[in-house]
C-alpha cells in the first residue's frame, strides 16, 4: 500500500507539470507576452552596428546607426557613419535595411495564430538556460514570414531566441535568408541583443550579415501610453 503511494505521488506530479506546460497555456502565454513586449518598445531607440562580408568578393562593410521605433510601431533608421567597401554598403546592407522597413507596408507579419501553426516542443536546458521550445510555421508563403523555432524564458514567456528561415523572398537580389534573433530580458521585457543572418545572393553568392543593438533608450513621454496600448505592434 506504500509502494502504491510512493508511485502515485511522482505520477500524479508527473500529470500536474504536463498539464502546467501544455501547448495551448504556453501559445498563450507566449502570446500576450509577445503583445507586452512590442508595446514596451514602441517610443524606443538603440543603436545597430551592422557588419557584412561578402567573401566570395573579400569585401566587407560596417555600417553604424540608430534605430527608432515610433509610437505607432514604424521602424526607420539614421545612419551615424560606414567603413568599408560601398558596394557592400549599397547592394547589401541597404538592400537589407529596405526589406526590413518595406515588410512594414504590406499584410501584418506578427508572430500570431492568424500568420502561424505552432508546435510546442516541451522544457529543455540550452547553454545552461532553461527554455520552452515552440516550433513555427507559416500559414502563407509571405514576406517576412519565417519557418522556425522560438526560445521563451519559463518565467516570463518572453521570447530569448528566434530561428529560421525566411519563406519567401523581399526581393530578387535575395535568393534565402537564415537567420538568428537573440534577445536579453531587462525588467521583464525582451530587448533585442543581436541578429545573425546567413544571406545568398544573386550576384555576390553567400553573405555574412551580423546586428549589435545596444544603448537601448526609451522616449518618457510614450511610457504611459504603451504600457496602455493594447493594439497589435505593427513592428
């Protein structure tokens, strides 16, 4: 009767954290952290230090600026200085600028149930750090859109990492985009860390593509009205 005991309890404790990380709680929770965090960045500025290489030409490029994020969710850069090759400047980190900003003209491209299926992978420990895996896949073959896999922290279902790979291409010069999004949870919001991206181009082959954000700054006056705001971020 004590053995039955002794074997019920891990069971049943077993039962309680499944039900506790279920796939739709987690989507969920994912979800509405999602929507805090694009709130919490509108009004906010940081600078980018933006390095490409195209080795096949053994040119390189590194392109310094600021970028805002408005109230309304618009993303737009300032550019502070460049060193290197202005081919690398023009046709590669131009170019990849210009599809960030124009993904914002077209069809939302938020990570949500309307854009995508998801597929929650269960607990794991990465680099030493605990995380809920959810895998993702676009509904559509668009623009922006992302097939992948989304690291949340436990305590906050803020997202940690974004993988993948683009869908569908913004623009001819751009055969396939992998790439990497690492975030740092401060105050229990995901501010954007760095961005690796593995690029093929038409003209130039494989491209070398790495984003620093860093000085993360926010506009006082648009605090009160994001931490109100409730609709969809449009970046």
């Amino acid at each position: 009767m004590i053995k039955f005991g002794l074997f019920l309890v891990p069971v049943l404790l077993g039962g309680s954290l499944m039900a506790a990380e279920s796939e739709s709680d987690i989507v969920v929770r994912y979800l509405a952290a999602s929507q805090q965090q694009q709130s919490a960045l509108r009004g906010a500025s940081m600078e980018v230090e933006i390095d490409a290489h195209v080795p096949k030409l053994q040119k390189w490029g590194k392109l310094h600026a600021l970028r805002n994020i408005s109230k309304l969710g618009t993303i737009t850069y300032r550019m502070l200085g460049f060193n290197g090759d202005n081919t690398v400047k023009k046709d590669v980190i131009a170019r990849y600028l210009a599809a960030e900003v124009q993904a914002q003209t077209g069809p939302s491209i938020a990570i949500t149930p309307a854009n995508y299926k998801f597929k929650y992978k269960g607990r794991r420990v990465e680099r030493g750090q605990p995380i809920y895996l959810l895998a993702v896949s676009p509904r559509t073959k668009q623009v922006g859109l992302f097939k992948g896999e989304i690291w949340l922290d436990p305590q906050t279902c803020m997202p940690l990492r974004e993988s993948g790979r683009f869908v569908k291409s913004p623009s001819v010069f751009l055969k396939r985009m992998d790439f990497t999004r690492v975030y740092e949870v401060r105050n229990g919001i995901s501010i954007p860390q760095r961005l690796e991206s593995q690029v093929d181009t038409r003209f130039f082959g494989p491209v070398q593509l790495s984003i620093d954000f860093t000085h993360f700054a926010k506009d006082p006056d648009s605090e009160a009205s994001a931490a109100a705001s409730t609709i969809e971020a449009q970046n």
